[in-house]
C-alpha cells in the first residue's frame, strides 16, 4: 500500500472511530450505575475484546506503552469524574482542548512540527466548539473544570504515546489501560444492579463503542499525525445531539448546528490542504 493510500485509509478509521466514539452519550445515559461503575464495566469488557483481537499481547513494560496505558486510565476515570462534577457541556468542550496540547507535545517529544494550517486548523475547530456548546456553557463547578482541563491533557498524553508506539503495537497500551480502569470502578460496580435491557447498552459500550473504536484507533494513529490523531475525531461531540435527535427527537439549538458547520467546514479544508501536500510533485514534462 502506498503511504498516501495508507493515509486516507487512517483518516477514514479516524472518523469511523469518531462516529463509534460519539454512541457514548447516549448510551451512558441510559446506564443507571454510578459513572465510575460504568466506565469499570465498560473497560473490563473491552479488556476482553481487546485482549481476544491481539490474541497474544507484546507487553514489554516499555515506558511509552506504560505511559500510554496510565494516560488512557486518566482520560477515563477523569472524563467520567468531570462529567459528574460539572456540566456535560463544560467537560466535553474542556477535554477536547488535546488538540493544542498535542501541538506542543507533538513538537516536542515526536518532532512533529506543526504549520501554519495546521494553527488555523486548531484555532478554527476550537471556535467552532465554543459556538457548538454556546447555549449550554456555564460556569460550572470549579473543581469539574479542572478534571476536566487534564482529562484533556489525558488525552493527549495518550495520542502522543500511542504515536510513539506507531512502529509496534500501540493496542496494548490501550489494553492495560483498560484492566487499570476497570480496576478503579471495580468497587462502584457491586453496589449496583441492572435491568436487562440495561446489561444491552453496557455490553454494547464495551465491545463496540470501546473496544472496537480502540482497535481502529491503535490501527489509524500508525499513518497519521499525532495532530490528525487528535483534530479529526472532534467530529465526535458533534454527532452526539445526531444521536440524541434519533432517539428522543430532541433537536440542536440554533448555535449547535452553526458550531457544527465551522467544525466540519475547517476540518474538511484543512484535510483537503494537508492531502495536496502529501502529494509528489509532477514530473516535469519530457
């Protein structure tokens, strides 16, 4: 395969992952467990699912796959404990700040450099978040804010270490991740029972929405960017009011849908830019 072949097929499991991603919202809702509770059954199930695709993980205890794994149980637990402490909105809009992160980090410790696009890019999706959740922003709990501020440090601690790992396998950071979240909410699960159809939606977010998601993410990160790793899945919020429409008929404010546009709108062109830039030259004619 061609690396410009290889490319677009990355982008292409990056918004298939997004989309898988984006089901979260509203199945957690229809969970009625202690938000640590879920995100410990959620992760225990997709250990499984993981752990059944690799079939003989490479746990070399290296400091990238380590890192990777304790920054996939940070995002977790913190993402869940935000949401909790603060509004959904807040903790959605907060986390998704990984993208300038992965800026910095990115030059740092991959050397990938990011270009000016790729500045106007970030600038433009995070306004367009801004816009999206415009009519639900407040104030919020203090301490919520800040949970959420590093789950989105969390995120991109994960992105970056994941990258590093682009060489081998970067699933198995995501699989010790998983046991180490699972064992964190293992306490809050036994408190709890559930329904039936509950028991349907828990099972679905841990094979589907996260194993699954997880094993195309570990397999689109190894022909993109850590910068494309982070940018291209904000679709992911975006598609959560989608969801929500088809299951309640709820429909997205006036500014939902504008913040939408200007997401879609920035990262379709910055792709589009980037993609002519991967391109070879034209040999010059004979």
């Amino acid at each position: 395969m061609s690396q410009e072949k290889e490319h677009l097929t990355s982008v292409l499991l990056l918004f298939v992952t997004a989309v898988l991603w984006s089901l979260g919202g509203v199945l957690i809702k229809s969970v009625t467990w202690h938000p640590l509770a879920i995100a410990g059954a959620r992760s225990a199930i997709a250990s499984f699912v993981i752990l059944l695709y690799l079939g003989k993980p490479k746990i070399n205890w290296s400091w990238p796959q380590i890192a990777g794994a304790l920054a996939y149980a940070g995002t977790v637990i913190l993402f869940v404990t935000a949401n909790k402490l603060t509004t959904a909105a807040n903790a959605i809009l907060l986390q998704y700040g990984a993208p300038v992160y992965v800026v910095f980090l990115g030059k740092w410790l991959l050397n990938e450099k990011a270009s000016r696009e790729d500045w106007w890019a970030v600038a433009a999706v995070l306004g367009g978040m801004v816009l999206f959740f415009f009519d639900q922003l407040q104030w919020g709990n203090l301490l919520g804010n800040l949970i959420a501020v590093l789950s989105g440090w969390s995120f991109a601690f994960l992105i970056i270490f994941m990258r590093m790992q682009k060489d081998s396998s970067p699933l198995e950071s995501v699989l010790l991740g998983n046991i180490f979240a699972a064992l964190i909410g293992l306490p809050f699960m036994f408190s709890y029972s559930l329904a039936p159809g509950n028991w349907i939606n828990l099972i679905f977010l841990g094979t589907v929405q996260l194993g699954l998601s997880y094993i195309l993410y570990s397999l689109a990160i190894k022909g993109v960017t850590a910068l494309e790793a982070s940018l291209i899945p904000v679709i992911e919020p975006i598609l959560n009011p989608f969801w929500v429409f088809l299951a309640i008929g709820e429909t997205p404010g006036q500014w939902a849908l504008v913040g939408s546009g200007v997401i879609l709108t920035s990262i379709v062109l910055w792709f589009i830019k980037k993609n002519h830039q991967r391109r070879p030259p034209l040999p010059p004619p004979d």
